[in-house]
C-alpha cells in the first residue's frame, strides 16, 4: 500500500487547522510552523482541499483558512481522495492485469485490503482526530500551569 507523505500531510494539515481554528482563519505559515510542513507544499495541498469544498479561504489582512464543513462531516478518506491520494495495495492498481496482463491468484487479497483500509479511513471523522488530541493538549497546558505554580512559589520563598 502506498500512502505517500502527500495523504500523511494533508491529514496532518487538516487536524492542526481544525484544532487551532476558533475565531479567526488560520494561516498557512502557523501551521507550517508547528507542523514542519513546507509553506508551499501546503499551499498546493490547500488548492485541492479548498476545490474539494474542505476547506474555504479567506483573503486579505487576517485571512487564511478554516474548515468548510462540520469536522463531524470530514472523514480522512475524504481528505486523502481530495488530493489525489490513491491507496491501492494491489500491485496493478486495480486493472487486474498483475501477471502476464492476468489477474494475479492473490489480486482479490489486496483488492479486498484496500476495501478494509478505504472503509476504515471514511470511518475515522476529523472531529475524532480532533478529540484524540485533546487530552495531550490538555496535559501540557496542566504541565505549564504547574510550572507557573511552582515560579510563583519560589519568587515568594526568595521574596521572604
């Protein structure tokens, strides 16, 4: 199977901007930077999710993106088929000419994978993707909090 960093990127992508989008669109170089995607690369990435209806720009001064539907509506599936990601585990990409121009004896394997993965990927919303990471979000601003906590109480030991 093949799911080139195109899809990986693409998901990526979607959840940062799902997850940091709230009042304001949310900018190509943010998430770029907090995901160590190139600009341009997301820039094309973002040309066929927007054409897909994903995603909607917003321009001018404070513009960039935000999310186009429900993350309760956008399946990874859908994303990866928005940019032109294929998962194809076969080795003929579906043409059943894998041996001699023949279906090989275990096309119907991989044919039957790729319908279990594609299946699985529309299964898994962005609004889930989303929730996982919640926790993890959670824990490091508990971890920040604890950490001002514990400023504040040496600046008051050194202070007495």
């Amino acid at each position: 199977m093949k799911l080139t960093t195109k899809g990986r990127f693409a998901v990526t992508a979607m959840v940062d901007l799902a997850i940091s989008q709230g009042q304001h669109p949310v900018t190509l170089a943010a998430i770029s930077q907090r995901q160590k995607i190139s600009l341009s690369y997301l820039e094309q990435l973002f040309g066929k999710l927007r054409r897909r209806a994903l995603v909607d720009s917003v321009r001018g001064p404070g513009g960039g993106y935000r999310l186009a539907q429900d993350m309760t509506q956008i399946s990874v599936a859908d994303i990866i088929i928005a940019v032109d990601e294929t998962l194809d585990s076969t080795q003929c990409g579906g043409r059943e000419n894998c041996l001699d121009e023949k279906k090989c004896i275990t096309h119907n394997l991989w044919a039957n994978l790729n319908q279990h993965i594609f299946n699985y990927l529309g299964a898994v919303t962005l609004k889930q993707l989303v929730d996982e990471q919640k926790p993890r979000q959670n824990g490091v601003a508990q971890v920040r909090d604890m950490r001002a906590t514990l400023q504040q109480r040496e600046r008051a030991a050194i202070a007495i």
